[in-house]
C-alpha cells in the first residue's frame, strides 16, 4: 500500500521511481500474489464519514491529494453500510496496472537486503520485511525492531452458509442504499450456544510461538481466543455485540451474541468473518468455527492464520520528515513506521513520496499541520509518542489537538465535525502549497 502510494505521488509530481517488489520471487507468510498492493488482513479500509470519523477524514485527504490507493478503491469499493470495502483481487489488480502503465515508474522484480547509501530511497515493506532487509535495518539503527504478531480473519464461501438461520443487515439499519443497509450476514447465537462456544474457543489447539518469540498483539487486530481469554464476556462487547440487528427468523428473539461476515469480492462468493483473527490451528479451526448457527457447514476459502509483524521505533529513528536521522537518504513509509492499518500505511507513502520527490526538486516541504489527519498520525509516529512504549497506532481524534468548543467536550459529534472541519481547512493549504513549492 504505502509503496504503491509512494511511487504514484512522486511519478506524478514529476520524478522518475524504480519500484524494487521482491513477489513473487520472494514470498511471504500472508501473499499469494506478486501484485502489488495485495490486502491480505481484511478487505475493509473502515468508515468512510469524513466528519464524524478520523479514518474517513484520511480517506478525505487523500482524495483531495489524488491518491492511487483511494481512487483504485473507490473503483472496487463494495456495499460496507458506512464502511469503505473492496474487492481485493481487482483491487489490487488494478493498482499494479496502473503503476506499470505510468511514463515514469518502472518495476523491477527484486529483493533489496541492505541500505544503499546513494540516491533518494522509500523503505515500505511492511509488516513482513525480509530476513535479510531487517538484518541491515538493525545493524544500522543499532537497535533491535519491535515486533507484535498480527492474526488474519477466516474467509467462508457464501454458498455453504445456512440462510434459514442467518440473515443479512447492517446494524441500525445503517447505509445509503439498500444494498449498504445489507452489507453484512449475520448468525445469532443463544446463550447456552455462546458459553458451549466459548468452551471451544479456549480449548482448541493454538499456534505455537517460536523459542524466544513473545506475542505483544495490537487491540485492533487481536485474535478472538486472545479476547475471550480475557473475559467470557469480552466477544460480547466486541466483534460478538448483539446490538442494531433484528433477527427476520424470530423478530421476538434478541440474540445473545451475533457473529458478522462481510462480502471480500464483488460477486458476494466470499465472506469474511468480521473481526475473527485467529491463531487457532486449521483443524480445530473449522470445527470451533462450525458451532455458530449457520456455518454448521461451512467451507472456508482461507482459514485464519499469524505472522510476526515488524516495525521500526519511529520516534527514536525517525526525522518528521520520515528520513532515517543515521542516513537521511532513506525514507521509512507505511506500516513498518508503526502505523496501522490499510489507510493509514497508504497514507504514510503519499507523504513519503510526495517529501522525497520535493527533496529532489530542490525543494523544502514541511510537514503537514498536525491539525490534519495525515500531519496527526506523521507527528505522533515520529515524535508525538513515548519512545519507551511505542506501539502501533490508528489514526484516531486524540491523537489531534483539541479544538476549542464553546459547548465543551460532551457534544462528540459537534466536537468531531470541528475536527474534521479545521483539519479539511488545513489539508488543503498545506496541498496548495506544495503543489506550489514542488512545482
């Protein structure tokens, strides 16, 4: 995503970029393609309402910037009720196409595994960084990458799903159309089904960590054994919550616990189930996966799974222009900076590739306002967060400063739509300016 995103925004302000992708030459845990900007966790780029959510204000502002990753998006997006989705393949497909297409981008199919010391480079190679990438970035940083373990979600066949006990709505009803007011398949579960679940859930074999490995998860991507573990009740209040559904099969009934999937491909064949991360081993997988009401018989395109995730402590290494301060010639970008999520790694190779090409130029592009959504999320990762307790971060309000309302801090959406209106005012002065400065 981030690198994608990095080499559109140079190539379009001008500069020749080489982009170096090790796939399919060099696989992965998680990708199955060589294409680039493959989406291997989720097919969801989260809330699309760019005033009242502080992803769907990114997504704002890399619109506004022409971004690569949000025009393809936009192009394959998929009902999601207030959620931006897409259709991962074509997505993905169409990204890469566009990028060979350019005049002044070439591909070139090949690892990288050390840090050159000549000419202007952009580091976006996410959460699994070759073995021997990551070895050079430590015995230049002279400190070790952190590294969290990211789960990836369960993706069932719609036709194996039993539609006499699901049922397909968003919750509250919530969307334009009627297809985003149905953007999600839901499977109810009683209460003596959830505790029998849970059982399961806790008992099936889990992957095993490899010696010396310590799983450090980040809250938005935890595996649900990992919720459960911390309260029975805990899946209840998170991806389980039976809140905003109404079940056509018994109206009278509320459920306990209801269980979401959402469409992955545009064709609606594929489902993934939303929020299910898991380390679960793949048989005792299916079997805990086969209690919910529903997928009794279900297939599954791809069982869930983990990989190690890696990234740099920014705020150590990092300039606030995303230069490594030990050999500013190299730039940093997307989720290997301590981002998280889609968006936000995009988001993180726009600017890169927009400060590097300015560099180039002969000019000087500041940061941008960290009134912004994109300013926010760059000054917390190289600066804003503690060093000694860096971890991961979305973008999200608090990482804003505050807005002064007259009203106080109870008015949330009041308050939010300040955010939103002060950061859109901002993002499109810093945008004329270096456009103007780069020009």
């Amino acid at each position: 995503m981030a690198g994608s995103e990095a080499a559109w925004q140079a190539a379009q302000m001008g500069i020749d970029v080489v982009i170096h992708e090790m796939r399919p030459k060099v696989g992965t845990f998680a990708h199955q393609t060589g294409n680039l900007a493959e989406m291997v966790c989720s097919n969801s780029f989260r809330s699309d309402d760019d005033e009242q959510n502080a992803v769907g204000l990114l997504h704002w502002e890399m619109r506004a910037a022409g971004g690569l990753i949000m025009a393809m998006a936009d192009a394959h997006a998929l009902p999601a009720g207030g959620a931006l989705a897409v259709d991962r393949e074509p997505f993905a497909q169409s990204v890469t196409d566009r990028l060979r297409a350019h005049p002044r981008i070439t591909i070139a199919e090949a690892e990288i595994t050390g840090l050159p010391r000549d000419g202007q480079w952009i580091f976006a190679t996410g959460p699994l960084t070759s073995a021997a990438l990551a070895d050079a970035i430590r015995a230049e940083t002279g400190a070790d990458a952190l590294a969290f373990f990211d789960a990836i979600a369960p993706i069932v066949y719609a036709d194996s799903i039993d539609m006499s006990k699901a049922w397909f709505q968003s919750r509250y009803d919530k969307g334009e159309t009627e297809e985003d007011r149905k953007a999600y398949l839901n499977c109810p579960l009683d209460k003596p089904q959830y505790e029998a679940f849970i059982d399961a859930l806790l008992a099936a074999d889990k992957a095993e960590f490899r010696e010396g490995e310590t799983a450090g998860y980040f809250d938005g991507c935890l595996p649900i054994e990992v919720m459960a573990a911390r309260g029975r009740e805990t899946l209840r209040h998170g991806p389980m919550k039976p809140v905003g559904l109404t079940n056509p099969h018994q109206p009278d009934v509320k459920a306990h616990a209801i269980v979401q999937l959402r469409r992955d491909n545009k064709l609606g064949t594929l489902l993934n189930i939303v929020g299910f991360q898991t380390k679960m081993k793949y048989g005792a997988q299916a079997d805990v996966l086969r209690m919910i009401p529903g997928l009794e018989n279900a297939k599954f395109a791809r069982l869930g799974g983990i990989h190690r995730n890696t990234f740099l402590n920014s705020p150590t290494l990092l300039d606030a222009r995303m230069r490594l301060k030990s050999q500013p010639n190299i730039r940093f970008a997307g989720q290997i900076t301590g981002v998280e999520g889609y968006v936000e790694s995009a988001a993180m190779g726009l600017l890169a590739g927009r400060m590097a090409a300015a560099e180039i130029l002969g000019q000087s592009l500041d940061t941008p306002p960290d009134v912004t959504a994109m300013g926010a999320l760059v000054t917390h990762i190289t600066g804003g967060a503690e060093a000694k307790t860096f971890q991961p971060m979305n973008v999200n309000f608090g990482l804003f400063p505050p807005v002064d309302m007259k009203g106080g801090r109870r008015n949330r959406p009041a308050r939010y739509k300040a955010y939103t209106d002060r950061a859109k005012a901002a993002w499109t002065g810093w945008l004329a300016q270096s456009v103007l400065d780069a020009a």
